[in-house]
C-alpha cells in the first residue's frame, strides 16, 4: 500500500508544484531516492512520513495534503485509469458507493500484490451513508475522502463528504443530477 | 432437469424477460425473430430485424452443420456460438429452449470472452448488461491488467537505463573518462572470441614519476587526464583506450593489423604526448613508450596471451630507449 501512495504523492507533488519542489521534500525527508516504483515494497511508515514532509514544505496539513492528492489520482487528466477503473462501479454515484465494498476484492483479482484495505458501507437512512476503512497508512481515509469528492464531481452528484476521524467518512447525498456527469464509455479510449 | 428444480410454470412479461435478459431473442416456429432483448436489438441495429430469419442473421459456428434456428437446437447438447453475418468479429454463446406452450423459441445470447470487442464496437454502458452479469468485472480486470502491465513496463525501462548507467560507470576511469581495466579485458575476450583480427598497443608514460615527484600529484592527475585527451582523439569510435594501470594505458584498435598503420598510430600518439603539458606555469615534460602486437602472430589468441605479449613488447621499446614504439610478434622477436 505505501508503495502505491508514496507513487501518486509523487505524481501529485511534481504535477502540482513542480520537480524542484517534490526534490525538495525527498531532501528534507532524508530519501535515496527521487522515484518510488508503485510495483515496489516499501517499509510500512514511510508514506506518512513522506507525506508529512511534503505538508511542512507546502505549508499545509497533512490532512489536506492526502486528501488533495485523492482527488489528483481521479482528476488528472494525464491518466484516467484510476477515474475509469473506479466509474465501473456504477450508473450513479449512490451506485458506486455500493460497490466499494467490492473494490478491494476486484483490485485483488486483477493484481495479487496490491492489498487495498477493507471498505465497510453502511446505509445509514436515505441518502445518508458511512464509511469505515482500516488501514496501517493513517493517511488513507483522507486519499478517500478526496476520491468521493472527485468522483461525486464525475458523476454530477452533489454531496458533503465528511471525516471526524482516521476510519469514518459520513456522505450526505443532497442531489444525484445536481450537474450532467462526465461522459465514461466503458470500451477503453487506448483500444 | 437436473435435481433441485422444482417444477413450477410461470410466465414473465416482456419487461422483465428484458431486464433479466438483455439478449434475449424470441422465434417463432418458422425461425423469424420475432422480439429480442435491448442489448441485443442494439447489437442487431435496430427494429429492422425483426421479421429476419435466424439463419439470415447469424452464422453458426457450433454445433457443426447447423443453419437454421431448429438445427442448432436439435445438435446442441449443452451451449451454441454464433457469430453475426454482418459483423464477424463478435462472436456470441447462448442456450435456447421451444417454450411448448407458445411454440416460441426462446435464445439468451451473451458476449462471452468477445465482451471488449463488442463494447467498443456497439458502444454499450453498463445499464446494457443484466445486474447479474459480470461484464463490468471483466471490463475493469481487463483495464487494471492494462494498467498494470504499462507500470511494469515503465518500471523495466527506468530498471534498464539504471543497470547501462551503472554498467558504464563500472567500466569507466574516472580520472581520464577512458575505459578501465576490466572494460579492457572484455573488449579483449570479445574480440578473441569472436575471432576479430585486432591490433593493440600497450603505452607507458616516460618521466611521469618525475612530474609526480617534483610538481606534485594535481600536476600527475592533469597530465594523465592531458594523456585521455590525446588517446581519445588518436583512436576511432570503434577503438577502446583504456587506463589500466597508475601510467598504464592500452588502445585496443578492431580491425588494424598493418604493421605499418599501427607503428604510424604509435608514433602520432608518442609525438603528442612529448609536446610540454602546461600547468599552473610550469611544463610538464613526459613521453610515452609503445608496445605493439597484432592478434593475426597468433594461432589461437586470448586475452591473457595477448596482454603478456605486449607488455613484453613495451619492455623492448622501453629497453630500446624510451619515446619509441615496437611490434612484437608470437615469436617474441
């Protein structure tokens, strides 16, 4: 898991703030390396000590950092895997919140190696939902909370995400077609 | 039917025939279609199939010598492929039964292993397939496999750049930028063994301990990185000039054998390096002596063999004093 995270906080860093700046918080976080490999293993720890460094240098939290980096993973349009691999999930956005329960297990059977943290949904009422992720990267429910964002964005649902802690995120769906969603079609644009 | 399935009659409407079965389609007796489900009305283009025959519509691939609607349910003892007249790249599975009581013929038809084809091809969304069906799962492995795969060869193609950059640096004198020792010694394996006729010259610096000695050791490094200059720019692309020792250096030249070219080589490469090397105002004075020998003096030439040779050649050119070069052949005359 750290490998993965520690990848797109790259990608996000150099994208965002340019190279110099991702160099700068390698520097700071005393690392050998520039370039984490997503198919590579990691000490555990490393991504929230990495992802630490990267908000002191940016002068900004922790908290915001991850979840910035979420929506990042979703909405760069340098690659649209992560945003297409996730629009599977469903029609709608209350549709997708469904099959989060899933992802993990579709993850697992197209990639051994990557072991995503277990998802629970819970209905709570209608259009009220929570969210609980265990995961050893304290950071995780932060990344999460910025996907839902992301992909709530995706889909024209307008909704408020919300995280009092590191395992619950609380969505409140206020309106499915607030806006039209992004066009997805599900034969993949690279053929 | 099998044991478990209790036998109870129902009739299902339209409607639902069409969620549960997007790609249905029904028959009548004669074999023409009479209704199909939304996806496979999609695939068929439309309401103008309606009315077709089976056998104008769909080729059947198994079981073998079917044609028509009728045959392909008498010979199929468990499932039917198909594929479409017009659009031969999707192929289609399916199951039928005669439903007795309307003496319709009822087929559902599915993707199978072609789902990513026909996706693209009849430009389908989720909302086309059955809520059951696991069509999505199979979209997404498919990307995620993509994805992945594109990682591993990113992954692959950093690894490689990583390993020519080390290989090079493990091959390289860092002081003159010419290659070292053991880059000399696979140069010289390769070449033997491949049977490449070669010459090689085996230089020793004259007067450098005396540089050494009496400008002191910056003025040594300059002067051996003066003598990686002039080795550079005396040899060829497909030469290698190699430091190989503190004031040990060799040119390992493919191809050139004459006596001739290889003492001019020398001689040109000796004539450079007495020029005075000035550093920090003062001249460094030195002179190279040469060894020379050719792989074509001998019968079966290795690395090790060759190398002794041309030290033994460097001793006779040292021994005939010093700024000189000699060619030293198998026979050791």
């Amino acid at each position: 898991m750290d490998a993965l995270l520690l990848r797109s906080l790259q990608g996000y860093v150099r994208d965002t703030f340019g190279l110099p700046v991702w160099q700068a918080v390698c520097r700071r976080a005393g690392l050998t390396v520039e370039t984490f490999e997503p198919m590579l293993r990691y000490e555990p720890g490393t991504a929230d000590r990495v992802a630490q460094v990267a908000a002191d240098v940016l002068g900004r939290s922790v908290e915001a950092v991850w979840e910035d980096m979420g929506t990042h993973l979703v909405t760069n349009p340098r690659h649209q895997g992560v945003r297409r691999l996730l629009r599977f999930g469903g029609i709608g956005f209350t549709d997708f919140l469904h099959t989060l329960e899933e992802l993990p297990g579709r993850t697992r059977l197209a990639v051994t190696e990557i072991d995503l943290p277990d998802l629970q949904l819970d209905e709570l009422g209608p259009d009220r939902f929570e969210i609980r992720c265990q995961s050893r990267v304290s950071g995780l429910v932060r990344v999460l909370v910025g996907i839902l964002t992301a992909m709530a964005d995706d889909y024209g649902t307008l909704c408020v995400i919300e995280t009092d802690d590191q395992t619950r995120i609380l969505v409140r769906v206020l309106d499915s077609f607030h806006n039209t969603a992004r066009r997805f079609d599900l034969a993949s644009p690279g053929g | 039917m099998s044991a478990g399935c209790i036998s109870v009659n129902i009739s299902i409407g339209g409607e639902t025939l069409a969620r549960f079965m997007p790609m249905h389609l029904l028959l009548d007796g004669e074999g023409r279609i009479v209704a199909a489900g939304p996806t496979l009305q999609r695939v068929l283009g439309g309401k103008s199939a309606l009315g077709a025959r089976f056998e104008d519509v769909f080729e059947v691939r198994s079981p073998g010598g079917a044609t028509t609607v009728a045959e392909v349910l008498d010979r199929a003892a468990h499932r039917f492929r198909l594929t479409l007249r017009n659009r031969a790249r999707v192929g289609l599975r399916g199951v039928g039964q005669r439903l007795s009581e309307s003496g319709l013929i009822l087929l559902n038809l599915s993707f199978g292993i072609d789902l990513i084809a026909a996706v693209g091809e009849f430009g389908l969304t989720d909302a086309d397939f059955a809520a059951t069906d696991l069509a999505m799962e199979l979209l997404f492995m498919a990307e995620a496999n993509a994805s992945v795969t594109r990682e591993l060869r990113g992954l692959n193609l950093r690894l490689e750049g990583a390993r020519v950059a080390a290989e090079e640096e493990a091959l390289t004198d860092p002081l003159t930028g010419l290659r070292n020792r053991r880059a000399a010694d696979l140069w010289l394996e390769r070449l033997c063994a491949t049977e490449t006729p070669f010459g090689l010259l085996n230089l020793d610096l004259d007067y450098f301990k005396q540089v050494n000695d009496s400008l002191g050791h910056p003025a040594g490094d300059f002067v051996l990185e003066t003598v990686g200059r002039v080795l550079r720019e005396q040899s060829r692309a497909e030469d290698c000039a190699a430091r190989i020792g503190g004031d040990e250096f060799v040119v390992i030249l493919p191809g050139r054998t004459d006596p001739d070219v290889l003492a001019s080589i020398a001689a040109r490469i000796i004539a450079r390096l007495r020029e005075p090397i000035p550093f920090e105002g003062q001249a460094c004075l030195i002179s190279a002596s040469v060894g020379i020998v050719r792989s074509v003096d001998f019968p079966h030439p290795d690395a090790a063999e060759m190398l002794a040779a041309a030290d033994r050649a460097l001793y006779a050119a040292k021994h005939a004093g010093r700024g000189q070069a000699r060619l030293l052949g198998a026979d050791g005359v």
